[in-house]
C-alpha cells in the first residue's frame, strides 16, 4: 500500500553536525534565510475532545483543497496526535463522501525509525494502514512514505525529499509536539541538539534511547497490539528519518495537534515554554534557541493552526 511519485531534480547538498547528517538546499543562504522568518505568537484552541481535533483537521484539507485546482499534498502526523483524523477519513473512505478529495491527494510522512521492516507494528506505514483502511489507499492518488528498509538512507531520503518537491510544495503539514529534557521540544523527529538549520530539508540523525520510548509509548496508547518481536526491532533502530526545518517553514500551512498530555505529561510543560519562549532577533541567539528546542520552528511559519485539548494547559 507504499508507492512513491517520480522525483524531480532538486540540488542538495549533504552537511554533517556531529553525528547528525542533514540534507539541504544547496545555494543558499543560511543566516539570510533564518532571519527571513519573523517569530509569531501562537493563537492556539482549545477543544472538548480528539474527536472535535480529528474533525478539525479533515476541515482544514477540505478547506485547502476548495481553494486550489488539481493536486493537494499533505504531511500526516504518526502516532496519536492524528488518529482521530485517520478514523475519520477511513470511515468516509467507505463511502463516496471524500472520493473526488481523495483523487486529488499526495499523502507524505514526515518521519520514521530505521532501520526496520516495513511491516514492522511499530511502523507508522502499519499505523495507518490500521487506520485509514484498505478503501482509503485504493482511491487516494498517492501514498508515500519512507523506506526504512533501505541500503542506503541517505540516498532514500534524497530520492523522498525530491518526490515531495515534484508535487509542488506542502499545502498542509500536520504536526504535533514531542516532549523533551528542559521542557524542550522535538517536532517530526527533529530533535535538540541535532544541528538542524533553516535551509535543512531531511535529515539522517542518530537515535537516542528516549526517542525509542516515546514512540513504542504513543504506539501502544494509541492501540497498537505489542509485538514482541517487532518491539525488539524498534528498539535496535540506529537512526532517525526525518523531514527538516525547511520543510515546516516551507509548507503553506502547518496545522498542529496536541491531543495526548494524559499519556505523555510532559507535553504539559513543553507545550508552556514552546507558547512563552520569545524568539529572538539576531541570528546567533535565534539559531541556538531552535537547535534546543525544535518545536519553535513551528512559530516561525507566518500560517500556523494550533489545536489543543484542555489537559495540555494543566
């Protein structure tokens, strides 16, 4: 149920932070096009429930895709975040309610552990299948994800970013909020500390121990069945795929979804200093923040829709 568009030519180049390796638009600015972002408050809402999120969510891609002729891509959210969006759009895809809207839909991942089989339980491809069901990927136009199973990961995820660029850019990216030391943030799998900058389109960064217990966590309270032996796989994955912060910036609406602060409390206190952190305005100081807390190259997108529950305020 995983095909992938054909590539277009996209220029990129290769740069190593540490152990981090990441893949960004060759040419350009790096400095320059961090400062050309201005930092913006986050306007978020609360609602009663998932399911009002879910709902939420399939509103912004209806709304997106009345907007515009043709194509539509999206990034989908892993994990719990998006479940309730995914079990909509699954029991709708049963019907004829979304066919034309499916028609027209370029659906993309925005992160994965590696290696691993893709049929791995752990996998978010597994997840969604679960979720969005066999009539969903029969009518959508595509459905790409990537290959944890690869030989070469750097070369996967060349190959990924270039099949994102061929659709036009990112109408919608679902995102969420990973909770991190400090009250710091991760967003995809952009971790603190990984070196990431503004011109970083995907990146091919070493795992870390706490990254593996959150995702086999959000996995199991979002209603993956354990599998031994597909938890022991997860948790020998060496790396992390991931999109980067051009990709978030880049996209023409990030839509952010908060949902699971009974499961990952945490996320109560990241989600505080993501929302309170002021931004700040030279380069140096700017760069440093982000590097320790990803989740604030959300609010460096001028176009940004934050949905909370209320257990992420308390």
């Amino acid at each position: 149920m995983t095909w992938t568009l054909a590539p277009s030519v996209v220029s990129i180049e290769r740069r190593a932070a540490v152990e981090n390796v990441w893949l960004g638009r060759s040419g350009v600015d790096e400095w320059a096009e961090l400062m050309s972002y201005s930092p913006r408050a986050l306007d978020y809402e609360v609602l009663e429930s998932e399911e009002a999120v879910g709902r939420a969510m399939l509103g912004e891609i209806e709304a997106a895709a009345r907007t515009k002729s043709g194509e539509l891509t999206i990034v989908i959210l892993g994990g719990r975040g998006a479940q309730a969006l995914h079990r909509l759009i699954g029991e709708k895809a049963r019907t004829s309610d979304l066919d034309e809207l499916l028609s027209r839909l370029n659906v993309f991942t925005q992160d994965a552990l590696a290696p691993m089989h893709m049929n791995n339980a752990f996998s978010f491809v597994r997840d969604f299948e679960r979720l969005l069901g066999d009539a969903f990927f029969e009518k959508v136009k595509s459905f790409n994800s990537m290959q944890t199973d690869a030989a070469d990961l750097e070369v996967q995820m060349i190959h990924y970013v270039e099949s994102l660029e061929s659709t036009g850019g990112i109408d919608i990216f679902f995102l969420g909020l990973g909770p991190e030391a400090n009250a710091a943030s991760h967003i995809c799998y952009i971790k603190p500390g990984s070196g990431a900058g503004a011109c970083d389109v995907a990146g091919v960064i070493p795992i870390s121990q706490s990254i593996v217990e959150h995702h086999l966590n959000k996995f199991k309270a979002g209603g993956t069945s354990p599998n031994q032996a597909d938890e022991i796989e997860c948790r020998k994955a060496t790396h992390i795929l991931t999109l980067g912060p051009a990709a978030v910036l880049g996209a023409k609406r990030i839509v952010q979804s908060i949902v699971d602060a009974d499961t990952a409390p945490a996320k109560v206190a990241s989600f505080n200093r993501f929302i309170n952190t002021g931004v700040a305005g030279d380069p140096e100081t700017r760069a440093r923040q982000l590097d320790e807390n990803p989740g604030l190259w959300i609010r460096l997108n001028p176009n940004v829709r934050s949905l909370i529950l209320p257990n992420v305020l308390t």
